[in-house]
C-alpha cells in the first residue's frame, strides 16, 4: 500500500509539518522504522531523538516542539493517530463469503449476506446470524441465539443458546459466552442447582478476549454494554451488568449481581464482590479485592481496597513489619523494667 501523508491527514487529524506530498508505504516501531515507513513519539524519552529520526514521517505531539529531518504529523493524539494508519495498512483478513460443508447449520437458521462459516462449525436450530459474520472453525452458536452484522467469532468460541450479540463485535479463542450461573442451594445434605434460565446480551462493539466465560444470568441477563473490551481469562458471573466502554484486564473475576459503571478500569487479576455497585470512571489497581460498592471516580488498590494513595503507603511499610515488631518488643521490655523500678 502506498499513501501520502496529505491523505493519512484525512483519516488520523492532525497537521503535516514538511512534505505533504511525501509517500508511506510501511509502519514501523521507533528504532527500525525507515524512509518509507511512519511511526510515531509521544514520550519524552522518544521525542529527544527525533533529531536522529530515519524514518519517512513521523507522528508527534501538536505541541511537540521539537524539530525533526523528516516530516511530522502533529496530532491531539499521536497513538491513536497512529493505531487508524494501522489499520489502513492492515485491514485484517476476511474469509470470503462461503459455507464450509463441514460444518453443521441446523432447521430454521436464519443467514444474512456474506456469511463465513468454517469447517466443524455447529449453528444450532433457529439461530440468527448477521450478514458478513465470520464464524471460524469449530465454533458453536447455540438454539435461538442472535448474532449481529460484522461479527467476529474465533475458533472454539461458544455461543450458547437464546444469548445475543450485537453488531462489530469480537470474541476470541475459547471463550464461552452463556455458561450456567454457579448457583446452589444446600438442603443440609448435597447442594440442589438454581435453575440458569436468563441470557448474556453483548452490545454493539464489544471485543471478548480468549477463554473468558460469561455466565448466562438467572432471571433477567447478564449485560456486557456498547464498547467493552475485556482481556484474556476473564470471569463474569451470572446477573452482571458491565458499562459502557469498560476495560477489564486479564484474569479479573467479578461475582454474581455486581454492577460495574461505564468506563471502568478492571486491573489484572481484580476480585470484585457480588452485588456491589462500582460508580463510572472508577479505576481498580491489580490484585485488589473490591468488598463493597464505589463512589464514581475513585481509584482503589489492595484488599480490601482503599485509596491508592494509601494503599502505596503500607506497601511500603509491610516489609519493614518484622523490624517494627523487634522494636516494639524491645520497647515494651524496657517499659516493663522502667515500671519494675
């Protein structure tokens, strides 16, 4: 692909500095990037070396003042800019339009246009799947579920049945969306299973990482909103409800019936407790254990969680606890003597 930077204008924003005829025909890191590729700087660290800049442009701060032997695309955000010329150089592949007759499609499905459907793919009875759905081998979309335009479904995804998935959304390997609830009910004896019988809805432009479950609800759904991203390992329990635009990290665990706001940020391997409520804008450092409900905007770490800030201060003193404790008890010796005399 070749492209000026008059025309990477039109896509990122931003303003050329230099030769806007100047033609792209690559990305690249920093450090490697040559003189037909673009990249971009917006560290501190990265932009002192733009002098030494060999690459065809660059993308920079729009307040950068640094100067550079190439041209610059100043930019409000230069990754961001930088992520759209990425996917104009890598569109991502899209298998054509074609029903592998390996595949199993059951009575009464419903096919939009362009549909792809891999071998040992299973759709099961009155499924509904959009057009230019890409169904990868040996996925499985479960009796009545709904699947919207432009999905993605990667291999041994599972769909499970009469749960809904929006348009543009991504699910990667492995992950089961619509697994029972883990709900019992001890007699004294054994524990009797509470019946799952809601669905997980998954709105418009939400991407699934690999080998996430999400549990079907109850009653009622479990609803992943509009924008959600969640990494890879990822556990969503039955009746969760996730807001919109939330990140949610790898290995995060959230319990029955929590409400999690939108814009969000789950951390690596955050437990968050059931039926709590965790406000818009809240961020929740990695590892913490969130007990109870958040006020929006907060930023929380440890367990249980408390403000970041302090939390940063009895990190600090936890391994000092053995020497603390020393001197206490030699302070308490030296008292009792004191008290002795």
């Amino acid at each position: 692909m070749e492209i000026s930077l008059a025309e990477l204008i039109r896509v990122t924003g931003g303003d050329v500095q230099g030769n806007a005829d100047k033609i792209i025909s690559g990305i690249a890191p920093f450090d490697v990037a040559g003189p037909d590729d673009i990249t971009f700087a917006d560290s501190p660290k990265i932009l002192k070396r733009l002098h030494s800049a060999k690459a065809g442009a660059v993308i920079v701060p729009k307040n950068a003042e640094q100067s550079a032997p190439v041209p610059l695309i100043r930019s409000e955000n230069p990754r961001l800019a930088f992520a759209r010329v990425m996917h104009l150089f890598f569109p991502g592949p899209r298998p054509s339009a074609h029903i592998s007759p390996r595949a199993s499609v059951g009575e009464n499905v419903s096919l939009g246009e362009d549909v792809s459907v891999g071998p040992f793919a299973v759709i099961a009875d009155h499924a509904v799947i959009g057009s230019r759905v890409t169904i990868h081998p040996h996925v499985v979309v479960g009796a009545g579920a709904v699947i919207g335009d432009d999905v993605v479904l990667y291999p041994h995804v599972t769909i499970l049945s009469r749960c809904v998935i929006g348009n543009r959304v991504i699910i990667h390997a492995g992950t089961v969306v619509g697994s029972d609830g883990f709900g019992f009910v001890p007699d004294g004896k054994q524990h009797v299973k509470i019946p799952q019988v809601g669905i997980v809805q998954i709105d418009d432009d939400v991407e699934i990482g690999a080998c996430n479950t999400i549990d079907r609800a109850t009653f009622g759904k479990t609803w992943i909103k509009k924008g959600v991203k969640t990494d890879n390992h990822v556990q969503i329990a039955h009746n969760v409800v996730i807001g919109k635009h939330t990140l949610i990290v790898a290995q995060v665990g959230i319990a029955g019936s929590a409400i999690i706001g939108n814009n969000v940020i789950l951390a690596g391997q955050a437990g968050v407790a059931g039926h709590i409520t965790i406000g818009d804008g809240v961020t929740v450092g990695p590892q913490a254990g969130v007990t109870r409900s958040l006020a929006p905007g907060q930023v929380v770490s440890g367990t249980p969680e408390m403000p970041h800030q302090l939390w940063l201060r009895i990190s600090q003193i936890l391994p000092r606890l053995p020497e603390l404790k020393r001197k206490i008890s030699d302070m308490e010796k030296r008292l009792d003597t004191l008290t002795e005399k």
